[in-house]
C-alpha cells in the first residue's frame, strides 16, 4: 500500500454522536454500502462486458484516508453497518489493513465484506481476527463450467473454497446468486441445495439493469418468486424483525435459509435504511439515482465537518420515495455498470 492510499489513524473527524441521519420520508440510515474500487478480477455477463469498464484512475478514487473520513463522519451520524464492496475490493491494495482501521479504530459496530470469492479465501484468518460480521458472496451457478461461461473466467475452484472456508471458520455466509434470463431451472435447483445441509443464506437476486451495455434491460417475463415457488414447493416465508433487502423463506428439510431480492420491481424502498459511496466519491441515495452529492470535490476542497453534514442532510432531506422515481429523474440510455456504483 503506497502511501497515499495509507488508511489514517489520526481521525480527521470526531466519533462523537450527532444527530441520526433521517430522510425527507422519515426512514433513519444506519447503513453505508462503500465501494473502494470498481476493478474486478472476473468480468460477469450482467454486470459488465467482456472487456470489463472503463475503470477510473487511481487520483480519482478516493484515497483510504478519505474514505476513512468519511466512515467515522457516518459512524458519529448514527450508521452502525457498514459493508466493503467494489467492483471486488480484495483487488485493491490495502483492503484488509483498511478494513482493520474501520473496525478497530473507527469503531464500526457491523463490518461485513461483499466479495467474490476468488482471492478471498486466504484473507479469512485475518477477517475473523478483527470480527467481521459477515460475508456476501457472489457465485451465480454450481457449474464449473456455466461459472466460466457467466464469468469469463475459470475461477469456480476459488470460488467454492471460500464458501466451504468461510463456514469452517464460523463466519455469517450470505450466497448471492443473480437470476438472469439464462439461468436454468436446474441451476437454481442445484443452488437451493446447499441450504440443505449448510447453515447459509442463499439469497436469489433480480436481474437489474446494471450491465453497462447499451440499450434498454429486458427483464425476465415470469417473476422471481413465482419461479422459485414452482421450483421449489414448500417455501414457507418467515417474519423478520429487522429491515432488511431480502425476504427470507423455510424450505423442508433445508438447515440453511433462502431469500429473494426483488430490487428491480423495487418491493423493499419504503424501508430502505441506506446509502452508497461509489469509488469515486459520490454519495447515491439510491441504487437508482446518478448521485446526489460529490464527496470527493468536497473532501478535497477542504470542507469542514459541519459543512459535510449539512451537505449530506439537505441530499437526504430530497431523497426520492423509491427507486421508480429515482431513475425516471436520471432518463439514461446506457445502463450503468454496478462495479462503478458500488454492488
């Protein structure tokens, strides 16, 4: 880790307790999704091109620094999750050290990790040593070579590693697995299994219109639900008490849990708790808004505490009731890549 990307122990901001961050619809943020990168080291189908994106430069990128600013300016405004996402975070340099920092010092009550799993699995050690909470991980078919079809890359060894690692060292394990229109019944079948006998979640996904490709998303004719309804009967949901993005279903004889999440038919914005931070420095007040705040000018201009603050509460003060309006506001041709948003 060079040394501008050093994470900073001298806190810039203080962790003094303000009050909580509530939007324009009463719904409180206790959530930060903080993508770190938008490289990746796989180039999946649905969410860029072959080629992968255009990524930024490292100038352009906020610095661990700045990011660690921003953390501990959210932290003291009452945010209590906080999840590393990219692109794939593990690929930039530091991520681990930077992740420490966040929990030890900045005091980041849950600390979770998005990742796809390919370098993942030698780093768990180190996650669990400074109390990670959990775990998403990103592994859309049990087809070695589906995997490297959807993927582009032959990685699926890696990838399953880190699954099976990751509950031997007893970490909370999320499984995301996107439904796209080429996914086969059979492969969502071979997924649900690996509740039956591991203690997971297998959370389904909604294709969603982040692919970075020209022209408009297509989304699949037969809903999700209703899909895995048909091809899982006995799917029983579940009260939860807690917000959360996935609705969360019992199948007979599983140990583990499935949930779905409906995020293109938008079925959980009246209770949205969070925001996102691109790479680049942009606040999103939702997955579907081009942005609402550019952190990144502001840090660098040497903005106060106070004036981040108010920055920050007059977006969220003009936040979008869901997702719907958010992207009718933007009218975008091309869909953006969810590497450059943040997961």
């Amino acid at each position: 880790m060079n040394a501008r990307n050093q994470p900073s122990t001298n806190p810039s901001v203080s962790n003094h307790r303000t009050n909580p961050l509530v939007d324009n619809h009463g719904r409180t943020i206790t959530y930060l999704r903080l993508a770190i990168t938008d490289r990746c080291n796989l180039r999946c189908a649905y969410c860029m091109g072959e080629e992968g994106v255009d990524s930024v430069g490292h100038g352009q990128t906020l610095s661990y620094e700045e990011l660690t600013r921003l953390v501990r300016w959210f932290v003291a405004s009452g945010v209590t999750k906080v999840r590393i996402t990219g692109g794939e975070p593990l690929v930039r340099r530091g991520c681990i050290d930077f992740m420490r920092i966040l929990k030890e010092e900045v005091g980041v009550e849950e600390l979770f990790l998005t990742t796809n799993g390919v370098e993942t699995a030698r780093f768990l050690p180190e996650l669990v040593a400074m109390g990670l909470a959990g775990i998403n991980l990103s592994l859309d078919t049990l087809d070695p070579g589906r995997f490297e079809l959807i993927t582009r890359r032959n990685y699926f060894d890696r990838v399953f590693l880190t699954l099976e690692e990751s509950l031997q060292y007893g970490i909370p394990l999320k499984i995301n697995s996107v439904v796209a229109a080429w996914t086969t019944d059979d492969e969502i079948r071979q997924l649900a299994s690996l509740i039956k006998e591991r203690n997971l979640t297998l959370r389904f996904i909604e294709h969603m219109p982040f692919s970075g490709k020209d022209g408009p998303f297509v989304p699949s004719s037969e809903g999700l639900l209703h899909r895995l309804q048909r091809l899982l009967p006995g799917m029983t949901e579940l009260e939860q008490s807690t917000i959360s993005t996935a609705r969360l279903f019992w199948l007979p004889g599983a140990r583990g849990t499935l949930g779905i999440i409906e995020g293109h038919s938008r079925k959980f914005c009246g209770s949205c708790n969070k925001v996102r931070i691109t790479p680049q420095g942009m606040l999103k007040a939702c997955l579907y808004d081009h942005g609402v705040l550019d952190l990144r000018a502001l840090l660098r201009n040497g903005c106060s505490d106070s004036e981040l603050g108010e920055r920050v509460t007059h977006c969220l003060g003009n936040r979008f009731g869901d997702g719907r309006l958010a992207e009718q506001s933007c009218g975008h041709h091309t869909e953006p890549s969810m590497a450059s948003i943040g997961g």
